[in-house]
C-alpha cells in the first residue's frame, strides 16, 4: 500500500505523458516556516519559499546535524562521562 493520492498521481502523469520529480518538503531551519523548505534529492538543492534560503544538500546536512548536536548536547555529554560508573 502506497501513499494515499499515489495511484492518482501516477494516473495524471501517464495522462500527460511526464516524469514525476520527487521533492521533500521540511520546516525552514533558518527561518522556521513550516513546509518553507524544498528538497530535491535529483540536483542535490535546497531552497526556502520564504527566506529565499538556497544551497546544496550537504551543506544543510552539515547545518542539521549541528542543530542536533545542539539540541542533543546534554545527552551526549552524559552519556560520554557515565556518571557513577568509577573505572
């Protein structure tokens, strides 16, 4: 079972004779508009409706995962000292 509208989405484009481009599409880390940001995995791009924020897919990579480090700091801390555990 696909994702609902899938089979009509295939429908429209067989009818119109047209490739379907997936894109995704994810809040705006930069200016935190939902849905603002489009991902397309063919060019390898990012841009934000919103912001006009634009650039690679590996740039953002670097960008999310300093946000998750950020929001997960404390944690991995933690986890890196293992408090009570005497070696």
């Amino acid at each position: 079972m696909g994702l609902p509208g899938t089979t009509l989405i295939k429908e429209i484009c067989e009818g119109l004779d047209v490739k379907p481009q997936l894109f995704v599409r994810i809040p705006c880390p930069y200016c935190e508009a939902p849905a603002g940001m489009e991902l397309d995995p063919v060019d390898g791009r990012y841009w934000c409706y919103y912001g006009n924020k634009r650039g690679t897919l590996q740039d953002l990579q670097v960008v999310a995962e300093g946000m998750f480090l950020r929001r997960h700091g404390d944690m991995r801390r933690l986890m890196e000292t293992k408090p009570g555990w005497d070696r």
